[in-house]
C-alpha cells in the first residue's frame, strides 16, 4: 500500500508569529532554478530588553538583537531556538539532493549566477542577520550581533559578533563588511547594485562595527542591507569576480567545499570548527555531516534516479507525477515516505509568460485573447486528478490578494493617478479567469478570443492568422526546459492553433535556456513568481520599468509601465500595515489588468517525498519545509 501522509499545519505552533511584515518575493524560472529573496520594508522592533543608545553621530537609534516589520519579533531576546529547529536533532550522517539543471560556478552573487551550483547560500555563505522562516518578516543576529537604526531609517549600524570567523579561521571585521559591500555595488548582481548605489555612506567606527548613511526615503534598505553576505577580503578575487570560478570560496556558514564536479556533482563538508554552530539562531540546524548536490538535465532523469534511491529528498512540483508515478516498490514497503504538507504562505503566479518586448505581444487586447484558450478544466481534469486550483491573483490564499474584493477608498487613491490602467471588473474584485467547460474545444472563448484579435487589427485568412495591414502570420515560439513544461505548452499551442496562430514549442538545455532567458531572447516562456507575505523593493527587479532591458534582470515580461513602479514605491513607503495591504492589492490589480501573463495553477500542498532514514521536527513554519533542520536517524 502507498503510504500517504497527510500533516496537520501548525503542530505546536507558538500562539503567534509576531510582525506582519513584509520582504521578499523569489522568482522561480521554470519549475527548478529559484532566486534568493531579496528584502522589502521594514520597521524597527521595539524588543523587549533593547538598549536605548545614542547613534554614532548622535542619532537617537535603537540597538536591537533582531528587527521586524510591523510590531515586534515572536522571539524575545533571550529564545533558545528557532520555533522550527529541534535542538536535540542527531548531528552526522550523509544527505543526497538533486537539482535540475547544471552549474559551471560555485560564485553566487555575480551575473554568472545564472549557473552557480545551488546549495552555497545559507551552507556556505551566511548574510549579517538571519531570516526566520516562521514569521513574515523577522531578522535575527548572526554575523551581526545587534542593528541600531533610528526611525526615521536614515541610518544603520551593524555590530558584529567578535566570535565570527570565516573558514579558514580568520576574524570577520568591520573592513570585510565594507569590502563586501564596495565589491557587490561594483560588481554583484543587477538588484545588489541598484540597491547599494542608495546608500550615501558606508563606514568602519571601529574593527566591529560597521554604520551605513540613508537616504532616509527608504525604510527597507536597512533589511537590504542585513541579508548582505560577508566576503573575505582577504580571499576574494576582485579582478575576476564578475566571472565564473570553480575555486571554493571561504565563508562564514557551515559548510566547506569537499568536492565539485563542474555540471555533475557538488559535495559539502561540515566545518568542524563553525563558529556559530551554538548560537539560538542555528541551534538544531545544518545536522548532516556531508551534503551531495547531484544535477541532473530534466526532470524525468531526476525522478528516476529519485526512485532509484540515489538522493534522499524531492519535492515534487508536477500534480501528474504525483498522484500517478509513486507507487514504486520503495513507496510500498516503506523506505520512502509520500507526504502532503500544508504551508502557510501566499501562493505565487505560474504563467506562460509573454515577452512584450516583441511586437506581436505589445497590444493587451492580443495577450487577453490568448490566454482566453488556456483551458484550465480539461488540463486539470485529464492530467492532474482535479488537484490544482487556477491562479486569479500573484497573491493568492492570502490578505494581500485582490481577487475577490473591490478596491477601497486606499486603493483607488493609489490607482487615481492612472486612469484607466485597471480594468473595471479587475478594479471592482469580480475579474475572474476564463472558465470553460472542460471540453478541450470551448467555441464560446475562442469567439471572444477572435472577437477581441480582431479589434487589435487581425483575421484569419486562409485558416492562418495575420495582420490585416500587413498580412503578416501570427506566429511565435514557447521556450521550454523540460519535458513537464513541453506537455503544458504543446496542449496550449494545440489550442491556439484553433484561432490560425502559428506556435512553435522548442525544448533546449539548462544552459541555452538560461542564456536565452538572461538575454531574453524568448517569445514566450514558463515562469512562477513565488510569492512571501511581505514584498517589497524587489518587485522592482521583477516589474519594474528600470529592469526592462537590464540583461539578467527576471523582468521577464519587459513590463514598462509608471502605475507599477508607483505601487511598488508605494509599498515600500507604507508606514502602517493597512496601507501597505492597500499598496499590494492595487499592485496586483496594475498586473492583472495587464495581462502580462497566462496564468496556470498552484496548490495549497508541498508535495514531497523522502527516504525513511531522515527524520524532520514535527513543527512546519510560516514558509514550508526546510531541509536545514531535518536529521539522519542513525548516522
């Protein structure tokens, strides 16, 4: 018998999660490759137990073991532990992973990152404050050991924990923060860059102690700030920094390099002498003695090596795989575990996404048109057992969503600027996507999909559509990545082709695919953009205008439009909670209005599946699984 568990959410779950703040948002190409979250607004926690202290240069800062948006931290200054970490996880042992995908570059944080091997972040390299996972959007210390600001945000200070020590075991200082930070301003990724050129000072008061001067008009830089890494100075190549390496770099986190196979394997080794192995914030956390990254080219590979028992945990994202290819001999005798877990963030929006950088998507009216042949019901009926439910918002099952509700006076103040750039329907919550019913051939949607073609000036001539003025075919390409997302796009295409478009969907490798996408070189592609309750300014690295034409940029649809840059600035503004729920809802509704997307499905689930020899805390966070904290029963 299949052995499927499902797992209440929340199990002794603390009878709050403190700040309803907000931060980062990932956005995940395709169905594996995911980007680390960048931060969003944040307000200064008055903690339990702070100490009042003047700033450097007189301010009147508050310095703090941690820092949250709304209200205060669920943690006081004296917790013992992460809610989700159990500090009696057995410590040794060996865990397999996978990831689709290759990797020609163990740097993370350059434009080459593209292909860097997954698992560095949080294993190997460590930021100033760590994120808890159970809260919306809570910093605690690590590196840093506290963080003083003033509250009108037109300053920070870092004070660094003296025990910090790189892996080789030298000091972490006050001048390494500061290398770190010229260094990514410099030469980091795109969002690093923009980020840092904000700040109007940065400097060294003392070997631990690093203050940075603000602007004071943005009150999330301080959080930018604390998920920066901390490089060695004294080990990085500057130079050549902004190119791929296989050298292992030196961190702070608890992992070493063991070994690196260039698009095949990476191994981590525990650092036996982590300095913060004791610390609240990692107690119970980062328990296997090795970890080993296999890469694997597709999906289909990597399941069969899954079943094969050559990793230990998956995550499975496909509902077809799920509910049709578990039932292999480790499954039905208990080696490995099937388990359903609930999870408690919004979910994001998976979409075909059109690049409107190309004329034939620039009208609304075409993209409207097109995603009207998306016919959700047949595709979840005969290929996922009816388990998906269609995406209506970028951020839906939670408050921030505007699906569903009208607009109030908040919204439309923020949207008043901008007649006309949020459809009616959309403004007033009854906007829902297209329903069909669930033939596979619904005459009605591709009426009004013609219908609206047509006032976008094309025909069907000769069971083709062209332009009229020009006779031009409607034709185009879907770049895909897997055989998974060659399925989706092949039954989308077989649906378009009912109106005359000519569509073309062409499988590549992971490394043409990432290039193609970083020089958004693409028609058409799939794409999700994992939501978390508390986006922010990298929205604008997302949809926002300066981002258009930034190459590696995940503006992905070549959005241009001034409604989405001022609802983004208007959430990093917001001072209360309300008026930052207001500035999300109207930022969805600016998106959604413009059809920049076909949206797909999400569940309400994580699906996964592990070998019986791994054992996890009962306690799932705000964020879902997490396999730092999980152990090997015996090692």
């Amino acid at each position: 018998m299949v052995k499927v568990t499902s797992v209440p959410a929340r199990t002794d779950a603390p009878t709050h999660r403190g700040s309803s703040g907000r931060g980062a948002a990932a956005l995940t190409i395709g169905s594996s490759m995911s980007v680390s979250p960048i931060s969003g607004v944040l307000f200064l926690l008055l903690a339990a137990g702070a100490a009042r202290a003047g700033g450097p240069s007189g301010d009147k800062g508050l310095t703090t073991y941690a820092i949250a948006t709304h209200g205060q931290p669920a943690l006081p200054a004296d917790f013992s532990r992460l809610p989700y970490a159990d500090p009696q996880a057995v410590k040794g042992g060996r865990l397999a992973l996978a990831y689709q995908g290759t990797c020609d570059s163990l740097n993370p944080y350059n434009l080459s990152a593209g292909s860097t091997a997954q698992g560095l972040i949080g294993n190997v390299f460590q930021s100033l404050m760590l994120r808890s996972l159970d809260e919306p959007f809570t910093l605690y210390g690590l590196i840093a050991r506290s963080i003083e600001t003033d509250d009108a945000r037109s300053y920070v200070a870092f004070h660094l924990d003296p025990r910090a020590r790189f892996s080789d075991g030298v000091p972490v200082t006050a001048a390494d923060v500061l290398f770190t930070f010229d260094l990514l301003k410099k030469k980091g990724r795109p969002q690093q860059r923009d980020a840092f050129d904000r700040v109007k000072r940065a400097e060294a008061l003392d070997l631990m102690t690093v203050r940075f001067d603000l602007s004071g008009l943005d009150s999330e830089m301080p959080l930018t700030l604390a998920m920066m890494p901390v490089l060695p100075k004294h080990q990085t190549d500057v130079e050549h920094f902004d190119a791929p390496t296989l050298k292992p770099p030196v961190g702070t986190g608890p992992y070493v390099i063991a070994d690196v196979q260039p698009g095949e394997r990476l191994i981590l080794r525990r650092n036996p002498d982590y300095w913060a192995e004791d610390l609240p914030v990692q107690r119970g956390l980062f328990n296997f003695d090795e970890i080993e990254i296999d890469y694997y080219r597709d999906a289909d590979s990597s399941f069969e090596a899954f079943k094969a028992g050559l990793y230990d945990f998956r995550q499975e994202t496909d509902a077809g795989r799920w509910i049709s290819s578990y039932d292999f001999p480790a499954v039905r005798d208990g080696r490995t575990i099937k388990e359903s877990l609930p999870y408690g963030l919004p979910k994001g929006m998976e979409g075909f996404a059109f690049n409107t950088r190309r004329s034939i998507f620039a009208d609304i009216r075409v993209r409207e048109a097109l995603g009207l042949m998306f016919d959700f019901e047949w595709i979840n009926a005969n290929f996922y057992g009816g388990l998906y439910r269609r995406s209506r918002s970028f951020f839906d099952d939670s408050e921030l969503a505007s699906a569903g509700r009208p607009a109030d006076i908040g919204q439309r103040a923020l949207l008043a600027p901008f007649p006309g750039v949020v459809r009616d329907d959309i403004l007033e919550g009854r906007w829902e996507p297209p329903v069909t019913d669930g033939s596979g051939r619904d005459r009605t949607m591709a009426r009004r999909a013609l219908a609206l073609l047509g006032e976008a000036g094309y025909a069907i001539k000769d069971g083709a559509l062209v332009e009229r003025a020009s006779g031009r075919p409607f034709a185009f390409e879907i770049l895909v990545q897997d055989h998974t997302q060659e399925r989706l796009s092949l039954i989308f295409a077989d649906s378009l082709r009912r109106l005359g478009v000519d569509v073309t969907v062409r499988l590549v490798d992971e490394v043409q695919y990432q290039r193609r996408r970083q020089k958004f070189d693409f028609d058409m592609l799939i794409a999700a953009w994992i939501a978390s309750p508390s986006p922010g300014y990298e929205q604008r690295f997302l949809w926002g205008s300066q981002s258009a034409d930034q190459e590696g940029s995940y503006n992905l649809t070549g959005a241009r439009s001034p409604a989405i840059d001022a609802m983004i600035a208007a959430m990093v503004a917001a001072k209360t909670h309300e008026e930052f729920v207001d500035a999300v809802r109207a930022y969805d509704r600016v998106l959604l209005s413009g059809f920049y997307i076909v949206p797909l499905f999400y569940t309400r689930e994580q699906w996964i599946a592990y070998s019986d020899k791994l054992a996890r805390p009962k306690y799932i966070p705000l964020f879902g699984v997490t396999i730092d904290n999980w152990w090997q029963k015996q090692p």
